[in-house]
C-alpha cells in the first residue's frame, strides 16, 4: 500500500534520512523504531508532504505522493498524528475532532466517526464540550489519535503517541487494528513498540540499519544491546 524507495531529505543543508525504504501492506501494524533524532519523525513528514524528499520515492496505493501538495495527501487516506500532540487549545474536544473529517468523504460519515472515536476513548465523549487546551497531556493525546482516526485513515501514522497514552496504547492500536486501518508508528520506546506492532524498521543517523519482526528484532542481540538493556 504504502511505498518508499531510497527517500533522502534534509532540513536546509542538514541532512535528516539517507536512503530510507519502507514498505507497508494493507491494515498492517509497522514500527519505525531508532533512538532520538535518527530520523523517524522526517519520515513521517515526509510521507504526509511536509518536507520534500531530496532523493528517491513515494507511492502510496501506486500514485506518487512526494509530488502532492500537503494539502492533498490526507484525501488519499493518510492521516499523521505529529509528536506534541498539536491540538487547537481555544476549540472544544467536538470541535477538534470535526476539523479531522474536513476531506469531503470523511464529512459524510462525520457522525459515524464521531461515536467511533468516543468508543475508542470515553474520556473525550465526557468532555467533548471542553476546550482542549485545559485537558491532561493524556487527553489531548487521546484527541490528536481521535482527529486522525476522524479521516476514516487507511494509514494512520503516529509518532509517538505512547508519551501521554502508554497504559492504553495497547488497547487503543487493538482497536484500530480490528478497524482494518494500517499502522506507522514511530517510538523511541523500543520494547513497547515492539508489544504493538508486527514488525519493524530500526532507523539510525537518518538510515534504516535493519527490519524484520518484531520477535525477531527483540531476539537481535544488536536491538537487545542498543535499546532493551540486554
């Protein structure tokens, strides 16, 4: 569904990501895993449209999406759920949520959505009425995953989300899973993303140094050393 090939971007003269390839099939769970700052959340931008690629492609279902505007990739049926959450404090938490099914085919079944997500986090039906800027960091997490999933996403991308949501990250990709909507997640947290996903790519200094499952990649006496303490 989702394809990169050789991708390279920088910010300015800064190199950020170096040849990256990455595949990701139809409703399949995938980690970008990688200590801070190896890249992972360029790559996201970059599949979302916000940096343009130096180098290489992406093709997302066969059409090439570094050529889109940003503006156009979430009609495709990505949706990014940036790191920081990036919700709209002075709006309600039904008002963010309404600003995620703006795409026209995600607006006609902007109801639906709607009691979708508040099944997903019954915190956010509670306080659907409330500007987000007074909720919890883990709230306004729960809203930035619930905007995303507002899209009717067949790609929903998170980078990390387990930094206000890691009691229920299990639950919540379960959830989205049985959606039949695919999963990038980025995580600096190795062994969790590992518990979540079917498998990985492991990023370091903008380059993917190695992928396979995840229980391949927790046996990998490499990842073990690196990033599990082992």
């Amino acid at each position: 569904m989702l394809k990169l090939s050789g991708v390279s971007a920088a910010y300015g003269s800064v190199p950020a990501i170096s040849d990256v390839s990455i595949e990701i099939g139809e409703g399949e769970a995938v980690g970008l895993l990688g200590a801070n700052g190896a890249g992972k959340s360029t790559t996201l931008r970059a599949i979302s449209g916000l940096v343009k690629p130096s180098a290489g492609s992406i093709r997302f279902d066969g059409i090439d999406v570094a050529s889109l505007p940003p503006y156009r990739i979430p009609e495709l049926g990505i949706a990014h759920v940036p790191e920081g959450r990036q919700v709209f404090p002075e709006m309600t938490v039904q008002e963010n949520l309404e600003i995620g099914a703006l795409v026209p085919k995600a607006k006609a079944a902007r109801a639906e959505s709607m009691e979708l997500v508040y099944g997903i986090f019954p915190r956010l039906a509670e306080r659907r009425r409330q500007l987000a800027g007074t909720m919890s960091g883990g709230e306004q997490q729960m809203l930035a995953v619930g905007r995303g999933l507002m899209l009717k996403p067949r790609l929903l991308m998170l980078d990390e989300p387990s930094l206000g949501l890691a009691p229920v990250m299990t639950d919540v990709t379960g959830e989205i899973h049985k959606m039949g909507t695919a999963i990038l997640l980025v995580e600096q947290n190795v062994s969790r993303a590992l518990s979540l996903v079917a498998r990985a790519y492991v990023l370091e200094s903008g380059r993917v140094i190695m992928s396979g499952s995840s229980g391949e990649l927790a046996n990998n006496k490499q990842v073990q050393a690196a990033y599990l303490g082992i």
